[in-house]
C-alpha cells in the first residue's frame, strides 16, 4: 500500500529528528493558482520550531497539480524539484539552517520557497 503523502515523514539531520509533510492549497491571488507548502518540524513536536517554506505558481513557476506530479515545484530556465524526495528535504533543511532559521526556537517562521530553487536544482542535478 503506497504511503500517504499527508502523514508526517521524519528526516534525521546532524542528531536532530524532523518531522515534514507537504501540502497542496491554494493563492490567495487574483488567478487562485496553486500553492506547494513544505513543512518541517523539529520532532518531538513542542520542543522547537516550525518552518514553512512556501512555493506559490506564478508567472514562469508552476507547483503540481491535476496534471503533474504531486510533489512537483519548478520554474521555467531553472528547474524542478520533487518535495516528497528525502533528499530533497535535507538539502532544503539544510539550507535554511544556513541561512540562520533556528529549529530550537519555538515559533513559526515561513519563507518563500522559490529563493531556494536554483541552488536546490543545481545541487540535486
């Protein structure tokens, strides 16, 4: 029986436990394109934070839906990504680790998805 995508995945990174899920919504934009949410939570749940990056369809971008794959984000001359790939997850952890979120802290902190693709492209490529 394949696995649901909406039941929490763990991912283990440098000793610490994640809990992530991807999310498929909608804008809330003039066109009410589609929305990819990634969502990491430092596991156990209540000890730390939350962060959510956020990848809305737009012009040149697109996010799966009724005619691509379910975890699919990409952007015209760039690339794309699939966010049900644990790879893909850590190296988007990764770099949002970098880039200063803090998993310790408990608050929610959401990004815009699309400031990570090129570098996530290139590296999974």
């Amino acid at each position: 029986m394949p696995r649901s995508s909406k039941k929490p995945r763990r991912l283990v990174a440098d000793g610490r436990a994640y809990m992530w899920t991807v999310r498929h919504g909608h804008c809330v934009l003039e066109n009410g394109g589609c929305r990819k949410t990634l969502t990491l939570r430092s596991h156990p749940s209540g000890t730390g934070g939350l962060l959510r990056l956020v990848f809305d369809e737009g012009s040149g971008r697109y996010v799966s839906g009724f005619t691509t794959g379910s975890g699919e984000v990409g952007a015209v001359g760039i690339g794309a990504l699939n966010l049900h790939e644990p790879g893909t997850v850590r190296f988007l952890l990764d770099t949002a680790l970098a880039r200063g979120w803090e998993p310790g802290e408990k608050r929610e902190v959401k990004v815009d998805g699309w400031t990570f693709l090129e570098a996530a492209v290139a590296a999974r490529g």
